[in-house]
C-alpha cells in the first residue's frame, strides 16, 4: 500500500523519470561549499512525484565531514528541544535544489549558500532511507536560519520558495 504522507522519491526508483535533456545529471559530480571545500558526492536526485521535478539533491558526505560533525545538534537542549545525534551509517544528507548553481566545465555542484560548519552540524541519514517531511523541514530550517517556517507549510507551496528553484537546467550555468 503506498505511504500517501511520503513526498520524497529517489530518481532512481522511478523507472519512467528521467533526467531531461535540456537539464544536467549532476549524479557523481562533486559538491563544494561556500569556503570552497569539498562536502561530499551527489549520489541521487529526489524527486517530487506531484510537482513532477526533482526538489533535492542526495549528497554523500565526505568522511572528513562526518569527522568533524559525528555528534551535532539541531537546537541547543538548553532550549528545551532535544538535539539529535548522528549514528554510524549516517553519510547522506540532502540539499535544495535552488541553494546550488553548476560549475559545468569542472561538474561541480557550488553550495554558495551553505558553509562546511552548517553541514557539519547537519543531521545525516543512512544511504535509500526513506526521507520524511520532518528530516525535510528539520534540514530546510538550518540551512536557511528560518526558524518562523511552520511544518504545516510543507505543501506544493513550499516548494515555490526560491531555494528550490531548480538550477540544474543547461541554460543557467556557466
């Protein structure tokens, strides 16, 4: 029986979707962040299925970023939230689409938006785990410093933002 809250698919296991011809397939292409360090390997694109585009890209972090950030918190407990932990496996995180622009002649994917420390202190996920709308929310807050964005908003709406504007199409990279 199909999950009706799941709103995140992997490209990969959606047979008739593919990566269109006038947009770049940015999977194995490295990610670099705002200091210009490198962050990981894009590894899938997530798609969403109602909208019919991808809204994410599945990024395997580098091991020296997991290092860095093994035990990270979301909030601070001191507020009253509990901080999570990543676990060993956790290697993946995601990235909005429209936080990204394209180095084409170096197949680069440029985090312009996000520095090393935010993703460091990211909450990551295991490699295929299915990705729900509370790591969605959780991650979009961080790396956008919004804490007024409201769960409720995850909607079609929600994608209209311009963080998820979609960058990986030909015409708008070097």
């Amino acid at each position: 029986m199909p999950d009706k809250n799941k709103n995140l698919y992997y490209l990969e296991d959606l047979p008739d979707y593919k990566v269109a011809s006038d947009y770049h397939d940015v999977r194995g292409w490295d990610v670099i962040d705002a200091e210009n360090r490198t962050i990981g390997k894009v590894t899938n694109l997530l798609v969403n299925k109602h909208l019919e585009r991808v809204v994410y890209l599945d990024v395997e972090v580098d091991k020296s970023l997991i290092e860095i950030g093994y035990k990270t918190y979301q909030v601070p407990a001191s507020e009253g939230v509990h901080g999570f932990l990543n676990e060993d496996g956790d290697d993946h995180l995601i990235v909005p689409i429209g936080m990204v622009n394209l180095d084409k002649e170096q197949k680069k994917v440029l985090t312009n938006q996000i520095n090393y420390n935010t993703f460091a202190k990211a909450k990551r996920f295991n490699s295929g785990s299915a990705i729900d709308r509370d790591y969605e929310f959780m991650l979009f807050r961080h790396y956008t410093s919004n804490d007024a964005i409201d769960l409720a908003i995850i909607d079609e709406e929600f994608y209209n933002r311009k963080e998820f504007d979609n960058s990986l199409n030909r015409e708008d990279t070097k």
